[in-house]
C-alpha cells in the first residue's frame, strides 16, 4: 500500500508509525519517492555517540542524492514551514525523537506538540511524518520514561487528529488506519 500522491492532494499530511525497525522510514521515504515531488528529509536526530553518526551516514547513503537533508533537533514546527512548498514532500523522521530532544532541553513538549499540530493545516505540499509507537509495551518503570511514553503519546493523538492519513508498520508490512 502506498500513500496517495496525486497532484491535487497538496497540502496532504500523512503519518507512518511503528515500532523500531518496523520498515516504517522506508515505507515513508518510498512514499515521498513516488510523489514525484522535490524530496526534502527533516532529520530530528542528534549525534551523541559514533554508533549515531554512523547510522545517520548510514542512511543518508540509503536515501540517495536526490533528497535534500535539513537537521533541526528542536525547531521542528518553524523548520517545516520554513520548506513547506507545493512542489515538495518533507519527511519528518522522527517525531519520537524530536520529543527526547524536548525532553532533554527542558522544553514544553505539549505546547510545542500544539504549535506543530495547530501550523500542519497551513503547510504547503506534502509533509510525511514518521513515529514510533511506544505505547504498545509495559508501563515504564520510571518517572522519565513514563513522561516520555505520556508525551509521545499525546503528540501521536494530535497529529493523528490533524493528519489525512496514517498508516501503521509492522514487519515491513503496512496497515492503513485513517484515510
């Protein structure tokens, strides 16, 4: 199943979940792939460690030369608008992420959660955003990691709410849950 990408869907947000190492980014981007559309990936990743800047190398070689990358950490709503346009699609991976680096700057995640989801109906072109769902396992067994699954969580509802589409990933397999 693939993401609708005919020209008079612009302005269509769609959003993929799964869990970790679902085929969720890779479902994404060969959504964004098929749009025909200029393709521009939002990383919200930090490199703290080797393993991190290896797997980001990783996948940039992945995509291939006809993505434009953007990295923006925190700024993740002014970012998007910023590239917005209607001849793009923009990947957003990932959200769960961009939470943890909330998280780690003490930032209101739920008002930036709403900023985001209250600017999604003014962007222009494509916007795909990709998650992961970590909600389905145990309740966490610390206060962090509870806020972390509580935030995501909530943010999820959100974009789900505001989104055209979403779709869930498992197994590489793809589930169409809205749209």
């Amino acid at each position: 199943m693939t993401i609708d990408s005919t020209p008079e869907r612009s302005g269509k947000i769609s959003f993929v979940l799964g869990g970790a190492r679902s085929g969720k980014s890779r479902f994404a981007e060969d959504c964004a792939a098929a749009s025909g559309l200029q393709r521009h990936y939002l990383a919200t990743s930090q490199i703290f460690d080797q393993e991190m800047r290896e797997r980001i190398d990783r996948h940039r070689l992945d995509r291939g030369p006809d993505w434009m990358t953007h990295e923006e950490p925190l700024r993740l709503t002014e970012t998007l608008l910023d590239l917005a346009r209607a001849d793009r699609v923009i990947l957003v991976d990932c959200l769960t992420l961009w939470v943890t680096n909330l998280m780690m700057a003490e930032a209101d995640v739920d008002g930036e959660a709403d900023r985001l989801a209250a600017a999604l109906p003014s962007c222009a072109g494509r916007v795909i955003f990709v998650s992961n769902e970590v909600g389905l396992g145990i309740v966490p067994d610390n206060a962090m990691a509870r806020a972390f699954r509580d935030h995501a969580g909530r943010l999820h509802q959100r974009i789900a709410a505001t989104a055209d589409e979403v779709f869930f990933i498992a197994a590489g397999l793809s589930l169409r849950m809205k749209g």
